[in-house]
C-alpha cells in the first residue's frame, strides 16, 4: 500500500493551496481517508477525512468552512483543498488510511503517506 501526498508549500495567510493523496496498491473502497497534520512541537492531529464509498466528509471544528476534502474514484486521489489559510495551519499534512470507519485518532490509522509541508506565513 503507498499513499502519496504532495502539493504543500509556502503561501501568505488568507491564500489557497490544494493537497493531493494517491493511493495505489489496493482497492480502497472500504476505507476512510484522512488527512492529519502536525505542526512543530505538536501531536498529530485529525484535519478531516472521506469516505472512498459514497464520500461522506468530516473535519476538525478548527477546519471547518475552511477545509474541503474531495476525491476522484477513477484517479485513486484524495483532495485536501485549503481556503483561508492561518499561521497556524502551518504543519506537515498527511493522507492516512483506515479500515471502514472514521477516527479522529492518528493513531488509528493503518497506513500513511509521507507528508507535505504546508508554511503559511502572516
């Protein structure tokens, strides 16, 4: 299983950046995809996450009207689009995979792309 995420960079507060996950390696059609994220000196966190199958989203209050998770079947990508950015999205954001059901748990996920460095500056 290889999850894939690229897209970050550097951006200005109030700007857009979208992430991408591709996944290959096995159908993912049972699984929820999250994207996660860490900022220095801090604990993973849960940003938001979609289901493959019928592409229901959650997300972090922190995140919310600001964040929106997509996917394409047909292109086995995930989607983190990032509108609004703060100083303090700054973080490495992760695509991660689990089985069936949603968590906001890092660690509960089973399978995970290597990151993308997201740095929003003021």
């Amino acid at each position: 299983v290889q999850l894939q995420a690229s897209g970050g960079g550097p951006v200005q507060a109030g700007g857009s950046l979208r992430l991408s996950c591709v996944a290959s390696g096995r159908t993912f059609s049972r699984y929820v995809m999250g994207w996660l994220r860490q900022a220095p000196g801090k604990e993973r966190e849960f940003v938001g996450a979609i289901y493959w199958s019928g592409g229901s989203t959650y997300y972090a209050d922190s995140v919310k009207a600001r964040f929106t998770i997509s996917r394409d079947n047909a292109k086995n990508t995930v989607y983190l689009q990032m509108n609004s950015l703060r100083p303090e999205d700054t973080a490495v954001y992760y695509c991660a995979a689990r089985y069936q059901v949603v968590s906001p748990y890092a660690a509960e996920y089973g399978y995970w792309g290597q990151g993308t460095l997201v740095t929003v500056s003021s």
